[in-house]
C-alpha cells in the first residue's frame, strides 16, 4: 500500500498537480469517482448487478473506477497522513464491539 502511494505521489509530482491535491480537491475527486462506479449499477437488477464482472466490456469499467476511487483514497490519505489500513483496522475493532454477532443472532462462521 505504501509502495502505491509513493507511486501516485511520484506521479503528481513529475505534473506538477500537488498544488490541486489539497484534501478537499481529493475529497470532491474521491466522490466523483464513486459515482462513476454507482453510475455502472445504477439501473441493473441485483441479478444483473452480481453477473457485471462476467462481461469484459462492464468488468473493465468497474476496475477502472475501482482504481480511480482507491487511487484518490490512497492520495488523500497520504494527504492527511492517514494509515489507511490501520484506520480500518481501528473502525473493524470498533465496530465488532459496536455489534457483536451474538446479538443480532447470526454468525459469520
């Protein structure tokens, strides 16, 4: 992951696009982005919705945005130096005791 930011940072340096990649320019691209990828499922059936990835042409598109939306995350953090991983390990950990398994009667075993 670190290795991926270094790389993206790499990359806006040699455009000289740092200036433009405050947090919030990175914040407004990440949700672009993520719209691009809901705009893909927008009017499948959940059926249709669960087969996208057997089509080339719809497979393509939603790797596209996987990428673009993992990308602007990765800079934004790198922003902000978050650990992006460590943030959702901390939100993981909080959530298990937030919701228990027990409580809601279902196991994920």
């Amino acid at each position: 992951m670190a290795r991926l930011q270094r790389r993206l940072a790499q990359f806006a340096a040699a455009r000289d696009w740092g200036q433009y990649h405050t947090p919030k320019n990175l914040a407004a691209a990440l949700s672009v982005e993520a719209g691009e990828l809901v705009e893909i499922f927008q009017w499948l059936t959940p059926e249709e919705s669960g087969r996208v990835m057997a089509r080339p042409e719809s497979a393509h598109r939603v790797e596209d945005e996987v990428a673009d939306v993992l990308a602007y995350l990765l800079q934004f953090c790198e922003a902000l130096g978050i650990d992006a991983l460590g943030a959702l390990a901390s939100k993981i950990e909080r959530n298990e005791k937030r919701f228990p398994a027990a409580e809601n009667g279902h196991s994920m075993e």
